[in-house]
C-alpha cells in the first residue's frame, strides 16, 4: 500500500508539474496580447484569405469550398509549426530552469506543443460554422475523428519537436534551419492542394512527409464527415516511428544537455 501511495504521488507532482509548464507557456504568449487567443486563430483564417486570393481570384482553381478546404488543413498545420518552431528554442529558453530544478527535461516540449494544441480546439467550433455556411453539418465521426487525429498529431509533432529542441541545443543555428525547414514542409503537404492531385509516380514519395496523410485525414473528417481509415493509420505508424525515434534521439543526447546549456 505504501508503495502504491508513493507512485501515486509521484504521477500526481507529474501531472502537476506538466499543468504549471504548460500555463506558464500560456501566460507568456498571451501576457501582453489584448485579444489574447483570438490571434492564434487570427493567423490561419488570414492565410486561408490570401492562398484564397491568389489560387481561388487569381489563378481561378476551379473547387467548391475553397475556403473551408483550406482551413481544414490550415488549423492543424498551424498547431503542427507553431509547436515545432517554439520548441526549437524551448531547452535554450529555460537554462535557468533546467539548471536549477531536477524534471525531465521532456516535459519543456510536451508543455509547448499543449499550450499550442489549445488553439486548435479552439478552431472547431469555426470549422463547425464554416461546415454548416457550405449546407452541412458536423456528425458523429466528430467526436472519434477529433481526438483519434489529434493524439496521432500530438505523438508526431512531439517526435520531431524533440530532435529539433535537442539538436539546437547542441548547434544554435538548428533553430534557423528548422524555420526554413518548416517552410518547405508547409509547400511539400497537401494543404493548399488535395493529395489526389499528387502523380501516382510521386505519391510514395509524398510518404516520407509525416503530416501527408495526417492533413488529408483531417480534410476528409471536416469536409466530408468521414474518417478514412487508410490515412489515419498511415498517419499512426508514421507517428509511432518518429516518436521513438525522437525519443532516442532526445534520451541519447540529454546525457550532456546540461553540460551544452
């Protein structure tokens, strides 16, 4: 009994810890910010209105619901950059914290991909009014969909995030190539284009991409109420590779985190 009350405990400061991290990254982006969450939303909806302008207006790609078509990938991708970008720097970002308090280290990554992951729960209701404005609805696939595709998201971003935030704190000019990086990748999804548009030829290389089939899958769950199962495994053995992956890279090198930092 005493053991099990002491592991208890120990998961309870765990979680409680975690909670603290990732309000603390909460407080900061928003501490100065009037309209706070309002705009992390901001963000994708005006990038939806300009590749609106540019592929809809001016090279008059002919597809219904362009608009919705695009914030269905734009919302997810949003969650997926913002957490990999910030958590580039978040080792960096928290020597002091690191340096004074034994945790693990991990918990710096988990926290910022959580705080970013807010904003994307805060999207479906307007994906859900944009739904209904296109003459649908949201149905029960929702609520599988949602939460299936978000832990799968949450597993892959955190694999790459740990690379990332490992690999700069070893060589400080990673953080600038994982901007440009991000870049490319957001060009290399089918965001702005469905992956059917992709050659067959092509399509296999479109794997290597983790987020190919991720974003299509959330496209076919908002658009067209359905959970394609084919992506959304794609999407989970993909995710479970770079999480272990990320996972030995960020165990593997943490040995000296504190000796680089």
């Amino acid at each position: 009994m005493v053991g099990s009350s002491n592991r208890m405990s120990a998961v309870r400061q765990r979680v409680d810890l975690l909670w603290f991290l990732t309000k603390k990254e909460i407080i900061l982006k928003y501490k100065r910010a009037y309209l706070g969450f309002f705009w992390s939303l901001l963000n994708p909806l005006l990038t939806a209105v300009v590749l609106f302008v540019a592929f809809k207006i001016f090279m008059r790609i002919k597809m219904e619901n362009y608009t919705l078509f695009l914030l269905t990938a734009l919302f997810p991708w949003t969650w997926f950059s913002a957490s990999v970008l910030l958590s580039a720097g978040s080792l960096t970002g928290n020597i002091h914290l690191i340096k004074k308090v034994l945790f693990p280290r991990h918990f710096i990554i988990i926290a910022v991909i959580g705080s970013q992951m807010i904003n994307l729960l805060l999207s479906i209701p307007i994906l859900a009014i944009f739904v209904f404005h296109s003459g649908s609805s949201p149905g029960l696939s929702w609520l599988v969909g949602i939460p299936l595709l978000t832990i799968v998201q949450f597993a892959v971003t955190l694999g790459l995030s740990l690379v990332c935030a490992m690999l700069n704190a070893y060589f400080g000019d990673m953080e600038y190539l994982v901007s440009i990086a991000v870049s490319l990748l957001f060009w290399m999804t089918p965001i702005i284009y469905p992956i059917e548009q992709i050659p067959e030829d092509y399509r296999i290389y479109m794997t290597l991409n983790p987020l190919t089939y991720l974003i299509s899958a959330w496209r076919e769950l908002i658009l067209r109420n359905s959970i394609e199962w084919t992506y959304v495994l794609i999407s989970t053995a993909t995710a479970a590779v770079v999480l272990a992956f990320g996972a030995f890279v960020f165990h593997r090198m943490g040995s000296r985190l504190d000796e680089v930092l």
